[in-house]
C-alpha cells in the first residue's frame, strides 16, 4: 500500500457520496490511520456535483484538496466531466457504466478509465437504496487501503441501531460491499 | 457546577465546527450568540446541542449586527460570550466588532472565511483576512489568530478566550470554510489537565454594591465630544495595544535558517506549504516556509529575522494580496523580492507550490 491515497468521489446531490465518504474516512480513523475529508458542493440543496475528497495514510495529511487522485468514481454525467481534472497519469478513474453521453468526456490514456455496472447491480440483484454501499465496497477493493471486514465495523458502527430492528439489512448492506469489490476485481 | 465535559484527554475525529464547539465548551464558555451562515452553521448546531447538558446557554439573534452587539453585552456583565460567523455575516459584524474595540471587550469571534465579495461561495477563501484585521471603523485593535489544523483549531479557540480576558482586546480565530468542514484526527483535552488555567471573567456592568455608594459608578461610552479627547483615547488605546503585542505574537518559521526561498502563508495554506517544503528539500532545493499565526499583532521582529538571510520570498495565498499587504508593511526596508501567488477563492495544493518554487529556481 503506498503511504497516502487520495480518493475524489462525486455523484448527484443526494446519490450519497459524502455517506461513503464519511463511513471510508471512519473506518480508515478506527484502524489508527490518519485520515481528512472534506465534501465540496455549492448552495443547492440538492442536486448539483457533490464531491468527496478523502485522503488516507500513515502520515500527518497536507492541504484538504489535492490535484490528481489515485482512485476517481464519478456516479453521473456531470460528476464524469467535473472529475475529469482530477484524473493524472497514476489515476484510475471508474464511472458508472450506465451513464451516457460521455465517450468524449472520459480522460482518455494514460489514465486507466473502467466502467462498472454499480447501479444496475443494486437495482437487479440488491435494492436500488444500497446503491452507494455498492460504491463504497468498489473503493474500498480499487484503493486497497483497508479490508472489507474493517470498513463492516464502520457500517456497523453507523447503522447498527438499524441492523438490530432489521438484520436482513445488515444482510443487504454487507451483500452489497461484497459486490462493489467483486466488481472491481472483475475489471481491476 | 456540572461535570467537566472533556475529562482528561481524548482523542477525536470530527469537523472543525464541531473542534470550535467542543473547544469553546473545554475554555468554559457561558454563552454563544449567533445567526446561521454557511460555513459557519454547524458551531451553532453542535454548540447549542452540548450546551444544555453542561449548564451553558445559546441565543439565536435576528441577524450577525445584533449577533455581535449581544456577545458584547454579554461579555460586558461577565461571561464568557463568543459568536462566530462567515462572508457577509462578517461584514454585518463589523460595527460590534469596532464597537468591541473603543470598549475594551473581550469578546470572542470566530470566523470561517467564504468566498468574496458579497454571497459568492460557501466554499473557502482566505479573503476575509482584511475584513478581520482592519475591518472596523478605527485602527484594528483586535487580536487575530489563524489556524492551520483541527488541533490549532481547538488549542487556539481556547487560548482565544485567554487572550481575551487578559488583554481586553476583541479576539478573533481565523479559519476556512475547509477547516469548518473537513473531518480529520485531533486531541481534545480538560484545559486544566495541560496545566492551562481560564482567566477568570468580570463583569463591566453590573457589579455588586450600590454605584456611586458602595462603589465608584462605571461609565462606559463610545461618543467623544472632541478631536482632542479623541485623539487621547485612541492614543491610549495604541499605547496598551503596543504593550501586549510582543506577549501575543506567534508565528511559525520552518527551515527558515538556511532558506534562500522562503514561502509566507496563513492558515490552512501552511499544510501545502509544509508538505512542498519537505518536498522540495528532499530534491536538494534550500526552501523554507514563514507563517504569522497571529495576524494582528503582527510578528514583525520575528519575520526580519526569519527572512534575513532569503534571496526570494514567494507569497501564497487564496486572496489577492491581503496577506501580502500586512507583510509588506511588516517587512518595509527590505530588499528582497517578492513573487506573488494569488489564488483569491480557491485551494492550494503542496503540489502547485513545489511548481511554482521549482519554476523560479530554474
């Protein structure tokens, strides 16, 4: 694993970036990693590019932002063309693959573009509402940084009150990691 | 009294308007006064969520003027009052803030800097940094502290309240819309467990006995009659700002010694600076980096000495020159050229400032 990873996630307002945003930076907290995020959107309520940066290392993290992410996954059309500028050399940029109109907006090589079926996943197989619990279990399989069992303790840790009156949730939510990073390692 | 609501120390990961909320509750602060304003919003949420259940109190006022002029009536019968606000809300506050200085109140004010001017973001900036130093009617008689992480973030909103009570000046902590929102790891601490003891409050107003009888009546104004009578107010208001001065300035000067660039930042842009100097060290080159930590009193000594030996300095900051401004008026006399890097509005990154250094190097 290298020392710091930079991980840029942006969807729609509302698709649910900043939840796996936040469940990634606290499970990565509570396995003693330093760790920063910060969400940036404008003054919609919703709607609009939401974007997630999260940072995650070994060492004391530098500025909030940064310029090219390891690890970008962009949940719409506009979260493709935004994110395009984050996307360097060493990035591997992962889209949705239902998203259209966007051939001519993708980064185009050296950065390694992988389109996965996250949504169609969640809405065949899952619940249309884990959707973004689909996109954390990818990020977590794409950047290596932590297992699955770890960022599990984080999802229990944020929705346990809700597994207790329904475990077939818990059920769902842990299916649905386990796809996200099932369909990483198909394209990986 | 309630049970303290930090015991010990304890280690943390929260937002940073969570860190000023938990940092004002840790310094004993009796009451906050506010007006909602994005980045700024979740102090008040946290802080009137934790104030009921340790005996402190919220108000919620019609708008940032009346938001500023009720945490001086506060802290003017004795609690410890604070507010914070952001962009607009700032520049509504201005005249308590002024009002703060004539009186000698010690009010706490804590600002997230947005973009500007007028609405423009929600996001970030570092272009308040005018507004709070030097944005009353008067001479800026205000104590500015600007901070660069979570840690500082609580360490100074803390040490605000101390600065405060001590020295009678309005005392502001200077943060962004990223220090507001972004989440990362920090240490909250009981100040008393660090050895750290809260100047204790008095009230202006409101004192016990009878005035006039028991006591000599308090007379507080802020007409003057005359220019003279002016002119020995604000002279006696110079004359106790210049005394404390060398006791509350603070900066942060890192290999600076042997520095033949040295980069001048505030705030969070200290992180970027602070990675590209490890950085650009590591590739051989001689950089070093210059922070003020208190924007005003400004470290002037301490920045002549730190940049003497540097043949450039390179001034970063999300602003058009407002740092710069206060420098260059710090360092005034000397030769050294300045190159500029203005990002009015918008992050920087360790990234573009090892670029930039590299490019004036060549």
């Amino acid at each position: 694993m290298a020392k710091l990873v930079k991980i840029a996630l942006a969807g729609e307002g509302g698709q649910g970036v900043q939840s796996v945003a936040g469940i990634l930076v606290d499970a990565a907290y509570d396995e003693g990693k330093e760790a920063l995020y910060i969400p940036n959107f404008g003054v919609e309520q919703r709607g609009g590019v939401s974007i997630a940066f999260c940072q995650i290392s070994d060492e004391r993290i530098g500025a909030p932002k940064f310029e090219k992410a390891d690890i970008v996954i962009a949940l719409s059309d506009r979260a493709v063309r935004r994110c395009a500028q984050y996307a360097g050399p060493e990035t591997v940029f992962l889209y949705d693959a239902s998203i259209t109109g966007i051939e001519d907006d993708l980064p185009g090589p050296p950065v390694k573009v992988l389109g996965i079926p996250a949504l169609k996943v969640a809405k065949d197989e899952l619940h249309p509402r884990v959707f973004n619990v689909v996109i954390l279990g990818a990020t977590i399989k794409a950047t290596g940084v932590m297992t699955l069992d770890q960022v599990k303790k984080a999802l229990e840790k944020k929705l346990g009150y809700k597994f207790e009156q329904n475990p077939e949730l818990r059920e769902l939510n842990y299916k649905a990691l386990e796809r996200g990073a099932e369909l990483i390692g198909a394209v990986l | 009294m309630a049970e303290k609501p930090i015991q010990g120390e304890k280690r943390v990961f929260m937002t940073g308007n969570e860190v000023v909320a938990w940092g004002a509750l840790a310094a004993q602060a009796d009451i906050m006064y506010g007006y909602p304003i994005t980045p700024q919003n979740e102090i008040m949420h946290y802080w009137s969520r934790l104030a009921p259940k340790h005996g402190k109190k919220f108000l919620q006022t019609e708008d940032e003027i009346s938001a500023g002029f009720t945490t001086i009536g506060g802290t003017i019968i004795g609690a410890r009052a604070f507010t914070g606000t952001s962009g607009p809300g700032n520049t509504l506050m201005q005249e308590p803030m002024s009002m703060a200085e004539m009186y000698r109140v010690p009010a706490v004010f804590i600002i997230q800097q947005r973009g500007g001017p007028s609405t423009a973001t929600v996001i970030y900036s570092q272009q308040e940094v005018t507004l709070t130093t030097f944005g009353g009617n008067g001479e800026g008689y205000r104590i500015v502290y600007s901070t660069a992480t979570h840690q500082e973030l609580f360490d100074y909103t803390i040490k605000a309240f101390n600065t405060a009570w001590k020295h009678r000046f309005p005392t502001f902590v200077l943060a962004d819309g990223y220090q507001a929102k972004m989440r990362e790891p920090l240490t909250i601490y009981d100040p008393e467990a660090k050895g750290i003891e809260m100047v204790p409050t008095v009230p202006t107003l409101g004192k016990e006995g009878v005035p006039g009888v028991d006591r000599p009546p308090v007379h507080m104004t802020n007409t003057r009659n005359t220019e003279e009578e002016l002119y020995e107010v604000v002279k006696g208001l110079q004359a106790a700002y210049e005394e404390m001065w060398p006791e509350v300035e603070e900066h942060e000067a890192v290999e600076c010694e042997d520095a033949e660039i040295i980069i001048v930042c505030h705030g969070v842009v200290t992180r970027s600076a602070r990675v590209a100097v490890s950085q650009l060290r590591e590739a051989g080159i001689k950089a070093g980096y210059f922070r003020p930590i208190t924007l005003r009193p400004f470290p002037v000594e301490p920045m002549k000495q730190s940049i003497k030996g540097a043949k450039q300095l390179l001034m970063v900051e999300s602003a058009q020159g407002q740092l710069a401004r206060l420098v260059k008026d710090s360092i005034y006399g000397s030769t050294i050229p300045i190159e500029p890097m203005f990002r009015p509005g918008i992050g920087i990154s360790s990234e573009e400032i090892v670029e930039k250094v590299q490019s004036l190097i060549k």
